[in-house]
C-alpha cells in the first residue's frame, strides 16, 4: 500500500462539485434522507457549497463549532488509533500506512466501539 499525498500545489480534497456528486450517489444508493456533521473548513462553508446545499431539501448539515473536538466521533477514532499506534517503530511510510489500515479495519467491526465513539458526543442517532 502506497500513501500517497498528493502533487505540489494541488488542492487535497475534493472540489464543491465532486463532493456534491458523491453526495448523489450515497443519496442513490440509501434512498433517503442524508444529515452531514461538519466542522468549519472554508470549503464547507463557501458560497457554492451553501447553494449545493439548500437546493438538496434531502440533505441536512450541521456545522459543528469553531473549535469542539468533544462533539466530534471521529476524534474518539483518531483517539483509539493513536493509543494503539504508542509503540509502532514502523520502518518506513508503506508499513505504518499498512499498519493503520489494519487498525481502522478492526475498528469497524466493532460496533460497540463505534457507538461509544457517537455516545461520547452525546449525541443520539435517533431523528430530532
């Protein structure tokens, strides 16, 4: 496995256009409703992605705080990760990509993990 990070000068991360896309096709494929929790990165809070937005009356965002990492799950991942990383020597960049690969692997076929991840929040995954 190779990680890769991109070309010199390139954007990394995906263009309003190319997120919204992958926004319709997840729409698709679950055939419904989609509620997204971001934090305030300037290309989620852009003019154009605001228009993308309002005009999908299937997609819900919430923007998280300035800075509130406790209300945010994936924090707890990168947590988790980061404990279970302590004592890695890895050799070069391709092991550690592997290595962490294997982690997250684990991590989702542990539901109860996860859940406790979205708990910690103190959110519920039940609709308001």
């Amino acid at each position: 496995m190779l990680l890769r990070c991109g070309r010199p000068g390139e954007v990394k991360g995906f263009s309003p256009w190319r997120f919204v896309a992958l926004l319709e096709a997840a729409h698709q494929q679950l055939g419904g409703p989609i509620v997204l929790v971001w934090d305030n990165d300037r290309r989620h809070l852009s003019r154009v992605m605001r228009a993308m937005i309002e005009a999908r009356p299937w997609l819900t965002v919430f923007h998280l705080p300035s800075y509130a990492p406790e209300l945010n799950p994936a924090e707890g991942v990168w947590s988790a990760l980061k404990r279970a990383l302590a004592n890695l020597g890895p050799r070069d960049i391709n092991e550690l990509a592997a290595v962490v690969a294997t982690k997250l692997k684990r991590m989702q076929y542990r539901p109860g993990l996860l859940d406790g991840f979205i708990a910690q929040t103190g959110f519920t995954l039940e609709p308001p």
